[in-house]
C-alpha cells in the first residue's frame, strides 16, 4: 500500500493526504487516511455505493472540508486554499453543463472566469473541442446533444484551462455499455496524450483495471487496498477484495505446512505459501477460475515443475459465451469450483453427470492475508 511510510520521494507525488479523516455529525464518512497520488497517474477509486469514493474526490477539489488532517498538492499544503485557486479540473456523472449556453460558450466559461483573453479562448477551445471529436458543435445546445457528446463536452470544458490534475466522479455512468467503452477509451488516450494526473471514481471494477495505473478499492470509509490491477487481482490482500475485483474460488482451511492447507478436514491443496500465518490458523485460499485447467486425457503430462493441484468432479452448471466456457464442478467432496476455459473442447466431450479432472498450480493457490 502506498502509504505515506513507503512514499519516500514526496517530489514524486502529486496529491498527499496526510490524516484526512471526513465525519458528518458522529457517522464517519472516511476514516483517517494517509495516501498519494503520483505525478501524471491515473488512479481509480473503485468501492461499493457509500464507500467513500466522492468523499476524497471533493476534499482533492476543496468541495467538502475534511474533518482531521491536511492535504498537499505538489507538495504544498493547500488545505485553506479555495477551490478555483487549487488548479483542478473536475468532470461531472451528470454533465453539469450550463444549458442556456451553446458548446463554444460551456467550454470558454472556466477561461472567461479567469480573464483569458479573446483570441487565445477562440484558440483554446477549438483545440479541446478537437481533442475530444466535437469540431462542428460549437453552436448546439447542450439539450441538442446526445448523452455521449454531452460528456465530451463536460470533458473538453475541463481540459481547456490544462489543469494539473483532473478529477471525474463516475464521468460515465449515465450512458450506455456500448458508448461507455467507447468513452473509456477516449479517456485513456486523453490521459496519455496530456500526461497530466488523473483521479477518477466508478464502481465498475471492470471499467477501473481497465483504465488504471493503480486502484485504490474503498470499503467503508477505509482503504482496503491500493495496488496495480494486476496486484489487487491476483494479491489481493483481504476477502473482500478477491471478491470485488473479479470471479474467485475461495476455500476455508487450515495451515498444515510453509506451502499446504487443510480444507474441510481431508484435502490438502499445496499454495504458493502461508508464510506469515501460524501453523493450524484459519485462512483463505484464492484460486481464480481461469488459472484452473481441464485435464484433458487421463495420464496427461504436466507440463510446468510446480506442485500442482487436481480433483475429480461432475459438471453443474455450464455456460459459453465471450469465447470462454464458464462452468461450475461440484467435487467429490461437495465442493463447488468455478472454472473458465478458452478451451472447450474437454468440457463439451463431458456432458453434464460424467466425471472431469481439472487441475492448477500451487503458485496459483493464494493465501490471502488477514
Ligand atoms: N453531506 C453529507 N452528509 C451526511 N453524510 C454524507 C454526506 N455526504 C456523504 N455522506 C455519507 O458519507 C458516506 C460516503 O459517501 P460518498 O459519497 O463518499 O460515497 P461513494 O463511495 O461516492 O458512493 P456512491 O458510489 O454511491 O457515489 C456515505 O455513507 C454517505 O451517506
Ligand atoms: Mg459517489
């Protein structure tokens, strides 16, 4: 996690919270927090409804005063600094367009504001309505304009003014699947193209790996883990994260050994390692359901030198679709493991009731950490 503690280089960082904490009347919104953004980043803050995610995106933007603690941007503490004078660009679930004005005038308002001359807004316009595909729509309204176009506007009034940091509270949820992919590839483009620090907020765990540098995946007014996509999915450091970021098969047993653990009494699945949990202690075990192989002869050799685990059992529930087959074994021992496969062609040859072996590695097998 990165923490203040680990954050050695404070240079590096764009935005640090130093003991923020955020209570309205005794219910806490956010717990006290010590974390930062790096410089030209972007950083998800992902969580379920009420976990605090627009909490810390408006004490960023100076919209809601933190309760405990200060706030650093580019290493100055801007915790009494207004809001228009922290340099933040900011975009909106909602639009929130002025809708009295047409496209040229919403995106030339935060450069009027701060006394931009004529010629260099006509020219800084024309270039974020380029950047984001709305050349030729200077003159609608925003209520002549589609769901889509309407957030590449909200977006265009915020890179006009070339903020240091953009903040976007869920910038896509109010539009469809289809135009939400699109969008969220426009985004990351823009991230990369101007290079500035991004911070942005969804419940869409798919939409935050996709886009990320780095997650920082809320519960409850607290961190529950900020990593790289790749960290939080496949070292997931609690229960609850394996279960947010996606699919898993999580089994309850005991520590035997440095790489075993008992489940339910009688099986032992060899992990990748249970240091730091004492011998016979309760834990977790994470197994992601595409890690999990269909053995596809009797007698196959294994290929990779891991220890690997395998078990026997009759297909339940079977599903295709996105070029994956999905399908739930119950195992001898009543146990229900969840696998995805690209390859199908084991699991058509077994219809539903015949035995299947399926198989995975030690290293795949993740204890999870209290
Ligand atoms: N002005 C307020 N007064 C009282 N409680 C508030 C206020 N604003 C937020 N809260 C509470 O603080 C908690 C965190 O809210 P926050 O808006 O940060 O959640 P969120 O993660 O953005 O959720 P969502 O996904 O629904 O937008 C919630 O329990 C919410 O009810
Ligand atoms: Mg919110």
């Amino acid at each position: 996690m990165d923490t203040l503690s680990t954050s050695i280089d404070a240079g590096a960082n764009m935005i640090v919270f130093r003991g923020i904490s955020k209570s309205y009347g005794s219910s806490v919104a956010l717990h006290t927090t010590d974390f930062a953004v790096r410089k030209g980043e972007f950083l998800s803050l992902l969580g379920p409804s009420g976990s605090g995610k627009s909490t810390i995106l408006n004490i960023i933007a100076g919209a809601v005063a933190p309760s405990t603690g200060s706030i650093l941007l580019e290493g100055k503490d801007v915790s009494t600094v207004p809001p228009r004078e922290r340099g933040l660009g900011m975009v909106f679930q909602n639009y929130a367009l002025l809708p009295h004005l047409n496209v040229f005038d919403n995106v030339a308002f935060p450069l009027r504001i701060r006394g931009v001359g004529k010629s260099e807004i006509q020219q800084r316009v024309r270039n974020a309505l380029e950047r984001v595909g709305l050349t030729g729509y200077e003159n609608r309204k925003p209520r002549e304009m589609s769901g889509g176009q309407q957030q590449r506007v909200g977006i265009a009034r915020c890179i006009v003014y070339s903020p240091s940091v953009i903040l976007m509270d869920e910038p896509l949820g109010a539009l469809d699947k289809k135009l939400r992919d699109q969008l969220q590839g426009e985004i990351k483009r823009l991230h990369r193209d101007l290079g500035t620090t991004l911070v942005y907020v969804t419940h869409d765990q798919e939409e935050a790996l996709n886009l990320s540098d780095r997650v920082c995946l809320m519960n409850g007014g607290r961190i529950a883990q900020l990593g790289t996509p790749d960290e939080l999915y496949f070292e997931p450091t609690s229960e609850f994260v394996a279960d947010f970021v996606g699919e898993s098969n999580l089994f309850e047993g005991v520590v035997q050994s440095i790489d075993t653990v008992l489940i339910g009494g009688n099986w032992t699945l060899k992990v990748r390692s249970t240091a730091g949990h004492t011998m016979g202690s309760r834990v977790k075990v994470l197994v992601r359901p595409e890690k999990i192989s269909v053995v596809e002869s009797e007698g196959s050799v294994i290929e990779t030198g891991d220890a690997v685990n395998e078990c026997t059992g009759v297909i339940s529930q079977i599903s295709f679709g996105g070029g994956m087959t999905r399908f739930e074994l119950t195992t001898g021992a009543g146990a229900a493991l969840l696998v995805k496969t690209i390859s199908a062609r084991a699991v058509e040859r077994s219809p539903m009731g015949r035995p299947l072996t399926v198989r995975w590695s030690a290293r795949d097998s993740a204890v999870l950490k209290k």
